[in-house]
C-alpha cells in the first residue's frame, strides 16, 4: 500500500511544481508585455544592437522599419502577452514552454549587449515598460538574473510537467472530460 499511495502523489508534486512554474512565467510575460503595450509604441534604446547581429542582406529599409516600427514594440509584447495567458490558463504548458526559451534567450542577448556597454550607457533594461516608471526598473544585470531564472522555470515545466507533451493542466482535462467529478 504505501508504494500505490507515493505513486499517487507523484503526479501531484509535478503538477504543483508546474503550476508554481506557469504562474511565475506567465504573470510576468503579462506584466512585461501589457507594460511594453501600453507605452504605445515606443522603442527601447537598446535595441540599436539587432543590425550587428541581421545579416547585411537582410537589413534593408523595409525590413529594418517593420523591426522598429511593428515587431518590437507590438508583435513581441502581444506574443508575451499572449504566451502568458497561456501559461497561467494551463493550456499545453511544455509546449508555451519551449516557445519561451528563444524568447528569454533573445532577452538574454540584449540584456548580454547592455552590460558589454557598459551600465553608464544602459542603467536600465526596460524590460516592463510603464510599469518601470510606477515601480522602478531593473539593471540590465538584475535583469539578466531574470530572465536565468525564467529560462531555468521553463526548463523546469518541460521536464515535470505531468501527462503527455500535449497535457493540459489537470483543470482543463477535467474541464474537457465527458465524466466529471
């Protein structure tokens, strides 16, 4: 009996620690980008580093103004928004999960760029937009910190989470299931 009843609590534990993991990825995802969002457009500085990294043939005039003008400042920070809610509601959390490590990876990269440069340059990662000014904002190195441990929480997700790569959270399969309880 007792080794039916830790295998009972196995999926439990994971499903706790994925749950933990969802909610502290997807309500800052939320945050950042419903603060990027709401600055309406605006573009952080620190962007000015993507054209050492977008091949030559690549960064021409219409790209490199769809880059600035439409994907950072609205595309990512609907797609943060968007990847979040997903996490939170539980909807197929590994696979919102890998889709947030190139993500934190990119952050990561800008965040690597600003401390190159030295913090005089860049004091602050703007990372949640408005936010940053109601709260304060974080150092590109505080921030880096940051975006470690959501990478490592995602990692987390895809590893623990419980079911088949495709579960949802148990709230959702019960949701969803003919008999329920």
């Amino acid at each position: 009996m007792p080794l039916d009843y830790e295998y009972d609590k196995q999926p439990m534990v994971r499903s706790v620690i994925s749950i933990v993991a969802c909610l502290l990825i997807g309500l800052t995802l939320i945050f950042a980008g419903g603060g990027k969002l709401a600055n309406l457009g605006q573009i952080p500085g620190q962007t000015e580093f993507l054209d050492r990294f977008i091949p030559d043939f690549l960064m021409t005039p219409e790209f490199a103004r769809f880059i600035g003008l439409v994907f950072i400042p609205w595309i990512l920070p609907a797609f943060e928004v968007g990847l979040g809610l997903l996490l939170v509601i539980g909807i197929w959390p590994r696979v919102m999960a890998i889709l947030v490590l190139p993500m934190v990876l990119g952050f990561m990269a800008n965040n690597s760029y600003m401390i190159s440069q030295g913090l005089e340059q860049y004091p602050e990662c703007e990372c949640f937009g408005i936010w940053e000014q109601m709260f304060g904002g974080l150092t590109p190195i505080q921030s880096m910190y940051y975006d470690v441990a959501l990478f490592i929480l995602a990692v987390i997700i895809i590893i623990v989470h419980p079911g088949s790569f495709f579960a949802h959270q148990f709230w959702i399969s019960k949701m969803m299931s003919k008999d329920k309880i």
